[in-house]
C-alpha cells in the first residue's frame, strides 16, 4: 500500500521529506560511482519492474488489498543505493500521474518502499546466501527470505508511522486529526496483510526473479566476493 | 536502451500485459480509504485528514484509469494497461536521462 495525502500530519510528512533528501542525493552520488552507462538501462527495467509489479494487487480476506514491490530483486542486481534511486522513481510517479500514494507523502513512502526495504532486503540475502553460487538452492533461499523481510519491515515502518498520528495529532473534541487507529491496531492490520499473504509474494517474485535473472544473464549475479560479505 | 537485456523488456511486457489482473481484487487497501470510505470504515473522517486529502487533484490518470475507458471490465483493464505502458514510459524516460550523468 501507498501513503494517501492527509494520513499523516504535515510535520510529520515534513520530517520523513527532510530524511529522504539527503538519502536520495547519497543514492545518486553512489549510482554514479559504482554504476556505469550501460548499467543503466537494467536500472531502467528494474524500476518499471518495480512500478509495474505493484499493479498487481492482491485480495486480502476482509476486504483490503496488498502488492508486492520488487525493490529487494533491484538491490541484488545493483545494489541497494540503485534500487532506493529506481523504486523512488516509480512511486513518485505513481504519486504524480496516478494519484497512488500521497505527494506530501512521498518522503515516507520511499523511506519505507525504496530505502528501508531495499537495504534491509539486500542484507538478508547477502546473509543467507553467503558464497554460495547464484543458482544454488541457497541463492534462491536468500532471495525469497530477504523479499519476504524487506517487504515485512517496509510494511512495520509504514504502520508505525501511521498509527504514531493517532496518539500525537488530536483534534480539540478529541478525535484523531489524521489517521484514526491506534499504534497496536495499525501494526495488527499491516502486519497481518504482509506477514500471512505480500510478503511470501514478495519472496516468490524476489527468489524466481533472481533465478530468471541469473539463468539469462549470469554475469548479473556473479559469486559474492568474501571482501564483500564481510 | 533496449538492446541489451532483450528478455528482460519481454518479460516486462508479458507483465504488463497481465496486469489487468490486479484489478481483480476490488477492496481498497488498509490504510488507503478515500473520504467517502472512511465514513463507512469508522463513521467519521478526521478533520486534518479532510483538509489535506485532496493536496494533490491533478493525477491525469488517478487510479490507473484513462478518463473514457471505464465502465466494463474491459475497458478498465484497456486502461490499466495503458497505464502500465506510460507509467513504464515515464520511469525508462527518467532513467535515459539519468544516463547522461553516469560515466562511460
């Protein structure tokens, strides 16, 4: 899910834009460093991927809805900074064009999306596949556990800061300002959608993507160097 | 751009070409209602939420909708698709300029 305008208060939107900033100018000082032009356009492909997979929304029992991200599949192809940069890009202009996702939210919605998922995701299958070889068992292992977690701890961010309004950001008659659930409630509902049903999605996109990846172009995933593991 | 990574961009395609099965799951996500859901979700809508929820009004192409093609199943999933492909536009566009900062 994206962040509409008007669940989060202005301040807060405020200070999640301000924490963006600077990671978006790090992410592109590092794709320009470690990247070069003819890594680009796998770039490219890895963003729409992105955009495109999160059209893809999945039924939740009661009524609600979930997607699957792509941004742990980006990170392991080229690095968690490009895949902050290339998943930033798709859901500004989901923001912009298509109205999914808040405008004053976008800081929090790449914080959770491309920054905290890429990283998180990138370091979980950089964990647990260690050495070993792209299309081993373990290689795919690493990918669907670290998409499953990324998803998971994009997800817990996004609750947090949705369900920190309730108790903040109070009207005069007492009634939420901006988003109207308690902390526990938001965590409950967030937690639930993406443990039981996104996030093994997310697994399976980030696992088979890298394997589709890898048996196509398999100079794309080559062997984790130790220097790099450490 | 397109040249290298040829079964990639096609994959690309077969997913768009798929995505109007996103639009089979109807419910609106937690988190995501609009004004008028949040009435039926919890009888109210908060007031700072109703001042800034229409910040942004000018998505020419809000929800994955082209403006004309809705109705039938059909013609929303013509449109998602073609949100798909100008949305994928817009993002490889942004990449191509990108690429005149990168190194060789």
């Amino acid at each position: 899910m994206h962040i509409p305008d008007g669940y989060l208060s202005p301040q807060t939107a405020l200070v999640m834009t301000a924490v963006m900033v600077p990671v978006w100018g790090v992410a592109v000082k590092k794709v320009r460093e470690k990247l070069k032009r003819k890594d680009v356009p796998l770039l490219a492909i890895g963003a729409a991927f992105s955009f495109t997979i999160m059209m893809f929304n999945l039924p939740i029992p009661g009524g609600s809805s979930a997607h699957a991200v792509g941004a742990v599949l980006l990170a392991i192809l080229l690095g968690p900074w490009a895949a902050t940069l290339g998943v930033s890009v798709a859901l500004i202009i989901q923001a912009l064009i298509f109205g999914d996702g808040g405008i004053l939210a976008i800081g929090a919605n790449c914080f959770n999306i491309a920054f905290v998922m890429s990283f998180v995701g990138y370091g979980v299958y950089k964990l647990v596949r260690g050495d070993s070889d792209a299309m081993s068992a373990r290689a795919l292992v690493a990918g669907v556990l670290a998409g499953y977690i990324g998803l998971n701890c994009a997800a817990f961010f996004t609750a947090v800061e949705f369900g920190s309004q309730y108790n903040w950001f109070k009207a005069a008659d007492g009634t939420p300002l901006y988003f109207m659930y308690p902390l526990k409630t938001a965590i409950a509902a967030m937690m639930s959608e993406h443990l039981i049903l996104a996030g093994p999605v997310e697994g399976i996109v980030t696992g088979l993507g890298a394997w589709f990846v890898g048996r196509n172009y398999p100079e794309l995933l080559p062997r984790i160097s130790k220097a790099a593991l450490n | 751009m397109f040249k290298q990574y040829k079964k990639l961009w096609l994959g690309l395609i077969v997913l768009i070409l798929l995505s109007p099965l996103g639009l089979i799951a109807t419910g609106t996500a937690f988190g995501e209602w609009s004004t008028e859901e949040l009435i039926t979700e919890v009888g109210f809508i908060p007031q700072g939420l109703e001042r800034m929820a229409d910040f942004w009004s000018h998505a020419p192409m809000s929800d994955y909708a082209v403006p004309g093609l809705e109705g039938s199943f059909l013609s929303s999933a013509g449109g998602y698709i073609i949100s798909a492909v100008v949305g994928i536009a817009l993002v490889v566009g942004v990449f191509a300029l990108f690429s005149k900062i990168v190194k060789e």
